[in-house]
C-alpha cells in the first residue's frame, strides 16, 4: 500500500492586502507537516503555485526549503513539485540539483526531463522523459509513475506541443500526448498518477469560478479549460493544482481532485474549509482517498451588518478572522461608527458602507473591486446615488482641491 499526501496553492510570501500571512503560513505548513508523520506518508505530491510571485521574498523561500526538508524525512520521503502559474519556472527548478539528493523533485519545464539513478536514501528514478517520471521506494515492490502537467504560458505550450494549434485542437493535442506517455508507461504493474496545475472540468458542467485572488489560466488559443475526458483511462488518481476550493472535479476515469489552498487567500474563498488529501494506492486497483480538515490559520468572512451594536458583538465574539464587513445606513458611515468597528476588532481588510436611499432609489452597493477606485470616481459615485444626477465640474474641481489640501497634510 502506498499512501500519498497531495496538497496544492500554497502561495507563500501572499500578502491580505496590507495583512501579510508568513505567520499563519508557517502554522498551517507545520500541521501539513505533522498530518503526513501522523498517516504515516510516503510520497508527497506539491500542485503548483507554490510562491506567490516570481519574485519571492527570503522569508518565503527559506519557508518552503525548511518545510520540504521536514516532509521529506531527511530524504526518505520523496516529494514531487510542479509550477503553477504564479511561479517562475526558471526558479522553482533552481534548486533541484541539490534537492534531488533529499528526494525532492522539482519539475516547472516541459523540456526538463528528471535524472534517472538511485539515491542514498534507496529512491530510485527507474525511468523519465519529458512530461514523466517513474520511481521506486524502498517501502514498496512495485513502481509510481507520474505525469508531470506544470502550467505553462501560451509561448511554451506551443513549443513542447511542437506546432501551431488552433483553440479546437488544444484540449486533443494534450490528452493525445498523456495518452501516449501512458500508453508507453503506465501499466496495470505498477501506481499510475497524474500532476498537473491546469484547470479542468467536467464535459457539459458549468465552469468552476476562479478565485479572485488567482490569475485565471488563459491556455493557447483562450481555451478556459481542460476536460476530465482528456485523462488517460490507465491513471488512478489526478491531483490538481490552481482552484482553491477542495472539490473532486469527476470520478472518470478516476478520482480527480483539487486538495484546496491551505489558507483562504481572497474572500471569494470566506468560509472555506481548506483541506489536504490522503490516498492509499496499489496497483490495478480504485484509490481511497480522504480529505483532512486543517486547523491553523484564520478563517475568512463575509458580514453584513445593519446596526453597529450587532456589529460590535459579532467582532468580539469572532477576534481571530479576517472580515470583509459591508455596514447598511442610509448614509455614509460616520467616524465615530467607522472607529468603533476598527477599533473593536484588528482583521478587518473591507469595510463596505451599503447606502440605503430612503426616497426610493436602488441602493448603493460597493464592493471591495470599487474601493479600489481613486477618490474622485467614489465620490461620483456616491454624489449620483445620493442626489440622482451627476456632479457638475465646479463641484468636482473643488472636491479635487479638497481631497489635494489633505493629501499635503
């Protein structure tokens, strides 16, 4: 029996606006850490976006490399990372050489191919190419193979597809290629896996939403999504990268998962129970698989609320969260309300005035994409909802003075 952790979108050094999470990084990593020793792991699969940006910062790398040296046992865990898109290719590869001798494996670029040979540790890579890897631990008697789907941008797909592809051959040209790469390794003998950061979907289902702090994907020719149809028939179980909500896309040909981001890193996410993944393999046979609730970190909410004494009951009874509140009035919010609420509670990242206009207009709804606007463009906003007509220039020219007198303070 082989058991495998698979956990996805860590997007380490990600900031919550002006909050950043290092700290509940670290917590949330080290019980990922303790999850795999508990269950008694023996491979480690790493779906993409493991960084945030392509530019790092150090605190979030020396998390990474401290965090896969503890996974990987000293080396007697194997662990096998992909790209995802918010990853530099050139970066996450760096490191191999060196990571290759703990039983760490690196793979951003579909024209890197991992070596072949045996480790002190007794891992073994018995066979690899472009796309693949197969190997062996001591634990087991039989070979893992894997096929290897890091994102790629639309430049680098169209090279390692080998030709120009028009949107309608994209989804086939794919699946022709893990077909063929399973046709040739990915017998009956041995555990059948695919690694892959792209974003699938079920033939017919509407499309998963993206969360609002990812990148979409935009694959060649602008096709949305891959679908679960173009996995090879011979592959046990997929481990997704790139949505964060944990959720098994479909069950044909087997189970194929998206673990979930270990922290909410949007309010899209609010609410979310975020997961890793536990699954037993042997060859020939289904997978069982479970998801792991994790514990560390701080939820994310949505509140709406329309009197400040609610308000303020809620915040004190819920002090460790983010929240994104949206307060109803019939005007602006005040600045004695604004300061009882920030005062009352320090993780709230939105505070969204909903206007309720008493003369029978739609309310003013904002959300946090609108806070992004510059001063004058909300106070347009707010001048038309409040006295239904545009604010003429004078106006605008004296707010403009205004807001310019504040800003010099």
């Amino acid at each position: 029996m082989l058991k495998i952790l698979h956990t996805a979108d860590w997007h380490l050094g990600k900031r919550l606006q002006e909050f950043p999470r290092i700290e509940e990084q670290k917590l949330v990593l080290d019980e990922i850490c303790q999850i795999a020793d508990q269950k008694a792991v023996d491979l480690v699969l790493l779906a993409g976006d493991i960084f945030d940006s392509f530019n790092p910062s150090h605190e979030a790398i020396e998390l990474l490399y401290k965090t896969l040296h503890r996974l990987s046992k000293n080396g007697q865990r194997p662990i096998i990372a992909i790209s995802g898109n918010h990853d530099s290719s050139q970066f996450v590869e760096a490191p191999d050489p060196l990571a290759r001798e703990m039983g760490i494996f690196f793979y951003s670029r579909y024209d890197s191919q991992i070596v072949t040979g045996k480790l002190d540790s007794g891992i073994e890579i018995l066979r690899s190419e472009s796309g693949f890897v197969e190997l062996k631990i001591p634990k087991c008697d039989f070979p893992i193979r894997l096929i290897l789907a890091p994102y790629a941008n639309e430049v680098s797909l169209k090279t390692y597809l080998g030709e120009e592809n028009r949107e309608e051959e994209f989804r086939t040209i794919l699946s022709e290629k893990w077909q063929k790469l399973a046709d040739q390794y990915c017998d009956p003998s041995g555990v059948n896996l695919f690694l892959g950061h792209f974003y699938f979907s079920k033939k017919g289902e509407p499309l998963e939403a993206e969360p609002e702090s990812e990148r979409p994907i935009l694959h060649v020719g602008g096709t949305q999504a891959l679908f679960t149809e173009n996995l090879p028939q011979q592959i046990q179980y997929a481990a997704l990268g790139h949505l964060h909500r944990y959720h098994a896309v479909d069950k044909n040909p087997c189970p194929i998962v998206y673990s979930s981001s270990p922290l909410g890193y949007s309010f899209s996410e609010a609410d979310q129970q975020k997961q890793v993944i536990v699954i037993e393999a042997k060859p020939a046979q289904a997978v069982d698989y479970q998801a792991i609730p994790l514990k560390q970190g701080k939820a994310l909410h949505r509140k709406t609320f329309d009197s400040l004494a609610e308000t303020l009951n809620w915040l004190e009874s819920n002090p460790y969260c983010f929240v994104e509140l949206t307060y109803q009035t019939e005007h602006s919010i005040d600045a004695a309300t604004r300061r009882a609420i920030h005062q009352a509670h320090d993780g709230i990242v939105n505070l969204i005035p909903q206007i309720k206009n008493p003369i029978g207009q739609e309310e003013l709804k904002l959300t946090a994409a609108d806070l992004e606007k510059d001063m004058l463009s909300l106070f347009q906003l707010y001048f038309k909802n409040e006295r239904g007509q545009e604010a003429h220039q004078e106006l605008l020219e004296i707010f403009k003075e205004v807001i310019s007198q504040d800003s010099s303070i």
